[in-house]
C-alpha cells in the first residue's frame, strides 16, 4: 500500500473496532498495562523535574512544548501568539471521564491572570502494528493569542482534578517597523539549529518502570533490542559516543547545551525521534523480528518514542519555541486522515498534527511547509520528501503546490516593499540535502534542482539541511556554483557571493562517513582523472583539525572533491525494501568547505542595525566534546553574513540595493537592474 492508502484501511478498522482498556489490555502480552505504565512512569519522572504537583485522578502532565503561530499566509506579519502543546498521561492509558485541561498565562510567576481551555486530542494507532504495541496517546493543546510583542509570559498547564505543572515562560516575538530613519533597532538575539536527533533511552527502558521484574520488563517490550528505537548503536571507534568516548548520549546533550545559547527558537531539520527506524514511509509492521528489520514493504515504528523525545526536549522546548520540519523517519502511515486535513491524504504526517504545533501557513495538504517571522529574520521549513530523488515514497505528494507557495512566499518577501523593509536575512530548513559528500546520502538531485534556482533569484542567505549524520558548510553558491571561498572566519555578502547550505544532521544519531577514496564502488564523476589527495577517501575540515600522519596523507582535506554523487530520478525503480528510489550519479565539486563527523549543533547570533546600516548574521558550529578538548563544547567554525539593514528588496527599480562594498561600507546607490 501506499502511505495514503495504509492510513485509510487503519481509519476504517478502527471506526470498526474501537480501542477500548479491555483491548488494550490484551493486546499486552501479561495484561498488566506494561505499555502504560511504562509510558506513566517516564511522564511522572518527567513531571516531577518540572516541578509538577499531582492531583486526585492519577493523571500527569509531561512533554511541554512551544510553537510560533504565524498570523499570515506568507508569514510577513510577525506572531504575539503562542502554540503549547502536553501530552496527559495515566497508569492505565486512558483518561478520567470529564477530565479537562487548562493553560495559566499571566506576566509574572505564580500570577496567572488569564486561563484558557485546551483541547484535548487522543491519538490511537490499534491497527498498525500486529504482534506490537496499541498507540493510544492524549494531548491538550492551546493557542494563547492576544499577546504583546516582545514580553515575556508565564504559563502552567493545570488539569480539572488539581493536577498542576510548575512554571514555564516565554517571550513573544519583537515587531521590526517598517524602513523609517526613526524605527527602533531590535536587540540582539540567537537561534540555534540541528537535526537528526533521535533519542538515547529505550522507549520502555526498564529503569523508568519496572525494577527488576523481567515478567513486566517482557510485558512493555523490553525484549525489544538495543539500537532498534533508541540511538545506541554508536561505532565502538566514534571518539565521542564510541567506547571510551567523550559523550555516550550525544542527542540528549546537544539538546542541553543549546540552552547556553539561551536561544530565541530552535529549529530541528526533520528525523525528530525516529519512532519509524525505518525511513522510508511504509506500512508499519513490528510483527517480526526486529533484529532483522522491517519486511519487505514494511516499516518497523514504535509510537512510545515520541513520549521519550518529547521528555527530552521538555527542560529546552518548555521555554523556547521549537519548530520542526519533516524528514523521511517522519512519514508514519499510520493514523486515518480524515480527521486531520479534512479528507485529504495526511501522507504520513498525520500524528505530527497531534502531537506538534505546525503554524499551517503553507499550502493544504502540506502541513510541515511553513513560514514565520522573528525580528529581521525571515524563516520558512520545506518537506523535502515532497521533492526528493532519492527516497521517493512521498516525491510529488503536493503536485506542484509546496513550490507555487515557495517561490510566492519567497517574492513576497523580497519584492513587496512594504515586507522587504522589515526583512534582511531569509532561512530556509529541510531535510534532504540539495549540497553535501557524505558516503551515505550526499546530495539529493530532486531538492537541488526545485530550491537551488529559487534561493538564487529570491537571495535566500541560509539553508539548514539534515539526512546526512554529520556537519557540512558549503562555500556560498549561485546557480549550482560556489562564487567564492569561505573558510572559518570568513565574512560573505550573501546578496552578492550567494547562498551557504548548512547540513546539521549531527544532532545525535549515530554519525555517517565523508565519501570514500574513488573506487569501482564509490566512482569519481565521468571523465576526471583523479591524482594525489584526490585518490584518498574524503576526511574532516575544521578549525583545530590535524589530519592523522598530517595533511592529505591519510585523507583528502583539501578544497577538491571528485568523488561525490546526487542522486537522480533516472533509473527510479522499486528496490528491495519496498520502495522507489533514483539512481546514484557520480559528481566533481568545489563547494564543500568545512566538515566534521560527529555531533554538533549551529547557534546563530542576529545583530540589527538602523536602516542603512550594518546587520550581521554569524553562524556558529559548536561541537559535543570535541576529543582532547577536556571542554563540554567547542566552537569549531564560524562564518559572518553582512546585509544592509531594510535595504534588502530585489527587482526592477526597488528602492535601493543591498549590496556592501569590498570595504565593507554599505552602497546606497539606487538599484537599476
């Protein structure tokens, strides 16, 4: 079945059979509720640390997280509202009858002048595991609208029996006024970035529930293995998460270390849990052995990680708005569609209307495809699945309607005056990589070839991409082309050099090679001759880097990559597990500039300016205990972008251009092209 299909047929077995407790009960295999109780005994640990206060009806509130709402369909008119979203959670999976969910908002601590209702929403997946685990999970959301700009506000989500988290807050996004010599220069700010997270505990890890009862610990799946639904299945030889490395649960602290940021938002690349290890957007299947992998045409997925990424994230995404995109872990055929997007196909992204805030200012039907304003900051998240070459389960789901309100949302921006104004740098995030050498993806040819031609035209100035586990910058690129070098340190004028890709899929899962040496199974591009570094396999690039035996003796660290491929339509077929995939088509590049294997995060620093004046853009990579560091984090490449502030329009006789002198000077001629 295709993903649409497959949430269809279990839509209808369940408006057939219900999920009741008794069914629920059964389908665990002691009857003891083992799925539950684990599922509460993490909520609790997690509600707790939060500083939770249970009521009288043994329900618990976890997973809080925050989501910008955007208040206009190209995002052009910055959010005061705020999306919250918990997860209710009970030792018998199912809730009190009557039970009802409140947010308290007020501007101080303890002083909550304002309540609003939640809308509680149960997400069950009965039928899309035989032999595996019932998905029955509760989830009030709220939307706290008719905000200020810019002010902090403090929330709890309190429940109808007493129930009552501790306190969280926020603060509300700043308004940037329109060009005028008199507008008020917004603060400094940063955002960080990431992807490919995933999780480093066992969704039923017995040190949540069960002590030592193996009975139970058999009952809640602990017989399920390492490394199936969790991250652990690190490279002995990784020096981080490897034996004897730095940090073995690197996707738990990167999480933590972006609070040293004290980031504004957060903005995660798609594969956010991998509840579906399988990635590939099929039916879901845990029936067989799960050592061996999904079957033919199937997935293996295990609803209970997202109750242990949630948890994760909570102590960050409680207090910090976290915004996601959609990858190819994230296609979960699974739940019916009818209810989420009005009769029309969900392609997988049914829970993540449940579970998450998705501001909805994109195309129907497309519901990880928005956009959103912070400050001088423009950002939009696209679903590569829609587009992609290489994994092909969701390629064309739109039918041309993500890329219709790409480029009108991207015009909007730089060519209405009134929008332009108030926007200077523009980031967009995905999670196909249009630009990267990994051996495992590098790059995808369908991505590439739909975005590359509109970041060029529409000046976008940072791309932030996953799939690929490690860390890549490019040098900035016009038109498939890097228009010059860009090493750490270096400043770039994006309305003049280009576009930098980022790939951050170094935020936890276990970590992918660079390309191999060239050779029958990993070719050089047709018709290069390979020679000297370039016949070595392709290493590491980063500020502090020594390769092993010094420069290019061990491993091609020079600026010349031959040995890279994308992936191509041509030659689509259906491969062994079930889905269609393209065809592996061999490329000489220039563009790659930094790299780095293990895991990391990026921390973007934002300064505006006065209109006319200087704004900056730095990007930061900051590594997990970088070995031999003996330090938590280090900064291991850093790259400033420069624009004029409010000049930043493009197109005929556009106000004025927003290009900076070799000096570094702004020009304010009058743009005439």
């Amino acid at each position: 079945m295709t993903v649409d299909e497959y949430s269809e047929w279990n839509a209808r077995e369940l408006a057939r059979h219900p999920v009741s407790r008794r069914l629920m009960l059964k389908a665990v295999a002691a009857g003891a509720g083992g799925y539950a109780l684990a599922q509460f005994t993490l909520a609790t640990s997690a509600f707790a640390a939060g500083g939770g206060t249970a009521g009288t009806q043994g329900v618990v509130v976890s997973g809080r997280h925050l989501s910008f709402m955007a208040m206009s369909r190209y995002g052009h008119l910055p959010s005061n509202s705020m999306a919250v979203t918990a997860q209710l959670v009970s030792k018998t999976g199912s809730l009190p009858k009557g039970l009802r969910a409140f947010v308290d908002i007020g501007t101080a601590a303890g002083q909550y002048g304002r309540r609003v209702e939640t809308d509680i929403q149960h997400l069950i997946g009965q039928y899309a595991i035989p032999g595996g685990p019932i998905g029955s999970q509760f989830y009030a959301k709220a939307e706290l609208t008719g905000l200020h700009a810019a002010t902090r506000y403090h929330y709890r989500f309190r429940l109808s029996d007493g129930t009552v988290t501790g306190d969280a807050f926020f603060t509300t996004a700043p308004v940037r006024e329109k060009w005028n010599s008199r507008s008020k220069v917004l603060d400094p700010f940063t955002f960080t970035a990431f992807a490919d997270v995933g999780t480093n505990t066992f969704p039923t890890d017995p040190q949540y529930a069960w002590g030592e009862d193996p009975a139970l610990v058999k009952a809640a799946g602990g017989a399920w293995p390492k490394a199936v639904f969790d991250n652990n299945y690190y490279n002995p030889a990784d020096p981080v998460a490897g034996l004897g490395g730095t940090d073995p649960t690197p996707a738990v602290t990167l999480t933590h270390l972006m609070s040293t940021q004290k980031p504004r938002f957060t903005l995660l690349a798609g594969d956010i849990c991998y509840a579906d290890p399988s990635g590939t957007g099929l039916p879901a299947d845990d029936s067989g052995a799960l050592t061996t992998g999904a079957a033919p045409g199937k997935n293996l997925y295990n609803p209970y990680v997202w109750d242990v990424f949630l948890n994760q994230i909570e102590s960050q995404a409680a207090f910090t708005p976290w915004m996601f995109a959609t990858g190819n872990h994230d296609m979960e055929p699974l739940y019916g569609n009818t209810e989420f997007l009005g009769g029309s196909a969900n392609h997988g992204y049914g829970g993540h209307l449940k579970r998450l805030d998705l501001p909805g200012t994109g195309p129907k039907g497309c519901p990880s495809v928005y956009s959103f304003i912070y400050g001088n900051v423009a950002v939009i998240s696209l679903d590569a699945n829609d587009l992609s070459a290489e994994i092909q389960t969701n390629t064309g789901y739109s039918g041309g309607a993500q890329l219709k309100w790409l480029e009108a949302t991207l015009k909007e921006w730089r060519t209405n005056q009134h929008v332009a104004e108030t926007i200077d740098f523009v980031v967009a995030f995905f999670h196909h990589c249009a630009y990267s050498t990994t051996n495992n993806h590098a790059s995808d040819g369908g991505v590439r070839d739909a975005l590359d031609p509109l970041f060029t035209k529409y000046q976008v100035d940072l791309v932030v991409q996953g799939h690929n586990h490690l860390m890549e910058r490019t040098d900035p690129i016009k038109n498939g082309k890097a228009t010059r070098k860009a090493p750490d340190g270096s400043t770039i004028n994006p309305a003049r050099d280009g576009v930098t890709y980022l790939t951050v899929g170094s935020g936890g899962r276990p970590r992918y090679p660079f390309r191999a040496a060239p050779s029958a199974t990993a070719p050089a591009a047709p018709g290069t001759d390979p020679f000297g570094p370039q016949l070595l396999p392709e290493g590491q690039r980063y500020r502090g880097y020594q390769a092993p035996g010094g420069a290019n003796t061990t491993e091609n660290n020079t600026e010349n990559v031959v040995n890279s491929y994308v992936w191509s339509t041509e030659g689509t077929t259906v491969n062994a597990s079930g889905y269609p995939a393209g065809t592996k088509v061999p490329e000489e590049i220039e563009w790659s500039q930094v790299r780095y294997d293990d895991y990391a995060f990026i921390a973007v620093d934002v300064v505006p300016a006065k209109p006319g004046g200087k704004t900056t853009f730095t990007i930061r990579t900051i590594a997990d205990a970088l070995p031999g560091s003996g330090k938590p984090f280090q900064e291991i490449d850093r790259l400033t972008l420069r624009r004029v502030a409010g000049e930043n329009g493009i197109g005929c006789g556009y106000g004025r251009s927003a290009l900076i002198l070799p000096n570094g000077q702004p020009a304010l001629s009058t743009a005439t092209s």
